[in-house]
C-alpha cells in the first residue's frame, strides 16, 4: 500500500494494481457452450514453465503462454476475437468504483483469541495457570456427547478466497498499466487479484 493527496489535500491510503496488458485467449457462446463468456490470460512466461495441454491452448489463441487464466462473464464476448489486448484504458475508463477478488495471506493454525477475538477464560487467580487464552467450555454434556460442526475452535486462519467490495478508483495510469484503488485489497505483495467492474 501507499497514499496519495487528493484534490481536498486529504492523505488517502491506496493500493496501486498492476492490471494488464490483458490477451483473449477463449471465447464462450450460449450456442456451443451454454452461456457468454470470455477467457482473458496475464502475466508472459515461457514454454518451458507451461504444462503441454495449456501450450496447445496459448497456440489456437495465437498468442504467448501466460501465467494466470481467469473467466469473466460477458455479453460483449461476441465483440472480441481471440488474441485480441485489453487495457485498462478500454476496461476501466469511466469506471469509478471497482471489485476487488484475492487470496488472503495465510497466517497457519491460530488459537480462538486471534481468530475469532475471544476474550479468554479470564483472571489468573481463583486457581487458574496458564488459561488466559483459552477457548474454555465448548457446551456439550452427556447429551449430545459430541461437539456441533461450525464450532468456533483454534484452526487454520487466512490463505482464502476474499472479495472486496466497491474500492473507489483514484486514478488511472494507462501508459503503465497501472490502477490506484483506495484502501487495501487482500493478499501479499505480488499476488494475483481479479478486478470487476
């Protein structure tokens, strides 16, 4: 993340994406496919670092192998032919506010006060050691003698799908490919996102 001063002088935390050049590498109809869609691909890589099959899917668009593949439903599908580019300039242009799509950063097995923000069991007198960050009682007896599924326990927190939604777009930076979004949006530097409209 950055910031930037707006036209107010106020300091506005962003996020700058680096959002394409973008190639059309499949196009889905409603006749042979059942509904509209398009396939864009980001990020050049070599043959060497692309299995086979993708290879033979790169070679049909006419255009090199790419990294990341990612599905949007359209009704301009028919508009656009494979290996056809898309900018932000042609995407974003009048857009004001944006979608946000990423994985979160992983932060592994976390205990119940960190990933669901309970308080612990309590004081550390009244004969309690080493409980302040406990979960404590879970609520199951001899009936139903076992613990209900969705519990909220100690386990693996982050590293999932997260969407934010309604980012507002700063500014534009067509000759870099750039988009500056305000606030943060999820996952590490360098991650993949997926911007909607």
């Amino acid at each position: 993340m950055t910031s930037v001063f707006g036209a107010d002088g106020k300091n506005l935390p962003c996020t700058v994406i680096e959002a394409g050049p973008c190639v059309v590498t499949q196009i889905r109809t409603v006749e042979k496919d059942g509904y509209a869609a398009v396939q864009l691909a980001y990020d050049e890589t070599t043959e060497k670092h692309t299995s086979k099959p993708l290879q033979g899917h790169f070679e049909k668009a006419g255009v090199t192998p790419r990294r990341k593949l990612v599905e949007f439903k359209a009704d301009f599908a028919q508009d656009l032919k494979l290996g056809d580019t898309l900018t932000i300039a042609d995407v974003f242009k009048d857009t004001t506010f944006v979608d946000v799509v990423g994985t979160s950063k992983g932060k592994g097995f976390q205990g119940v006060v960190k990933r669901h923000g309970f308080a612990g069991v309590g004081g550390s007198t009244h004969g309690q050691h080493n409980r302040l960050r406990h979960p404590g009682s879970l609520g199951a007896c001899s009936w139903p003698s076992r613990v209900f599924p969705g519990m909220r326990m100690a386990g693996q927190m982050g590293n999932e799908r997260v969407k934010v939604f309604n980012l507002q777009v700063i500014k534009l930076i067509p000759e870099n490919n750039l988009i500056v979004v305000k606030g943060s949006v999820p996952g590490a530097k360098g991650s993949y996102v997926i911007l909607e409209d």
